[in-house]
C-alpha cells in the first residue's frame, strides 16, 4: 500500500530516473483570439517545444506485422507514445491538436493523464501524419 511518502519519493524521484531519456517535441495547438471587448475574433496556432520521453511503436512480428496491440490498445506502424511532464503542458493539453518529432508530424489519438497515486505526465499517442 502506497502512503504519502511513498507518493513525494517518486515524485522526486521521476526527474532522475527520465535523465538523458527526453527528446524534443514541439506541441501545435490552438486558442481562440478575442477582441478587447471578449468578442472571439479568431483562432491562433501556437507552436511550444518541451523536452519528453518518446517511444516509437515497432511493429510485432505475426500474421499481421503493421499493428500491435498494448493495453487494448491496436496501434499502425509509424505511432509514437510521448510521456511529459504535467506542468510542462497542462495549460495547453485540451487544445493540442497535433505534434512534431524527429522531422515527423503526429496527430493526437489519445492524450490521457498517468502516475501512481498522483498524476504527474500526460501519455500522449501519435499517429503519423503521411
């Protein structure tokens, strides 16, 4: 059973353990534009990069090499998963409308708040954009 300081231990602990394991991935989203008087006017692309951990979805050898399931989950070859930090991204989660990595354009499948008794990243699932 986890109690309190079990909970601040691994909070603590997840920057050392993510040490030289995060790459850049730049995160597109969009947010309304209002006039002066809260008239939507608008919407703006915005673009911000933050350092994550990306996981590439390798395709399962079988009947059907393309796709792999985990957690109930079917992937296509070409996915990623990218785990963040919560405060890096969390006044912008709801807008995300798709992601950037490696020179490849993601849109977002799924983005879903995570952590053992206390939610510290998003795990955000990207399916490659041809």
């Amino acid at each position: 059973m986890l109690d309190e300081a079990d909970i601040e231990f691994m909070k603590q602990s997840r920057n050392e353990i993510l040490t030289h394991r995060t790459r850049p991935v730049s995160f597109i989203y969009e947010q309304t534009v209002y006039d002066s008087l809260g008239t939507p006017i608008g919407k703006s692309t915005t673009t911000e990069t933050y350092e994550a951990i990306v996981t590439e979805i390798s395709s399962a050898s079988g009947a059907n090499p393309e796709r792999t399931s985990e957690g109930g989950i079917i992937f296509d070859e070409g996915d990623i998963k990218v785990d963040i930090n919560i405060e890096l991204i969390d006044h912008i989660a709801d807008d995300i409308k798709r992601m950037e990595h490696d020179g490849k354009a993601y849109m977002i499948t799924a983005i879903d708040k995570k952590g053992i008794g206390e939610r510290n990243r998003y795990e955000i699932i990207g399916r490659e954009i041809a």
